[in-house]
C-alpha cells in the first residue's frame, strides 16, 4: 500500500482555515450592518471585531503554517 502524502492533508487544512476566516469575517459585516434579523441579538459593536478576528484567520493563519509545514530538503 502506498503512504498518503501530507501535502494533500496540509492543502486541505489551509482551505479550511481560509474558509473560516471568510466566514468570520462575513459575520463581522452582518453583525455591525444590523440588517440581518437573526443577527439582532448580537450587538454591533462585535462585529469589528469579529471582522478583525476573521481577516487574521485569513490573511495570516496560513502563510504562519505553510512556513511551519516547510520541508527542510
């Protein structure tokens, strides 16, 4: 049998963790619009920072772990 190679798993982890981050990131902006009815209860004052919070995920989770799964060879 062959061996999986973690390369595939690593690509998968980085599409996740930029996925969340766009996720949280739109929720930030539906939080602080108010216009979202099942939103109400949050107050709008959280979604900056949940904005802020979901473009780090984005932007800088991945490069953080692509440079931390870099092969030594």
């Amino acid at each position: 049998m062959s061996e999986r190679d973690p390369a595939i798993a690593r690509f998968a982890v980085l599409q996740a963790v930029r996925l969340s981050g766009a996720l949280i990131a739109l929720a930030g902006v539906l939080v602080s619009s108010g216009n979202v009815a099942w939103l109400k209860a949050v107050p709008p004052a959280a979604g900056f920072p949940l904005l802020l919070v979901g473009m780090v995920d984005f932007f800088f989770v991945p490069p953080l772990l692509a440079r931390r799964w870099k092969s030594k060879d």
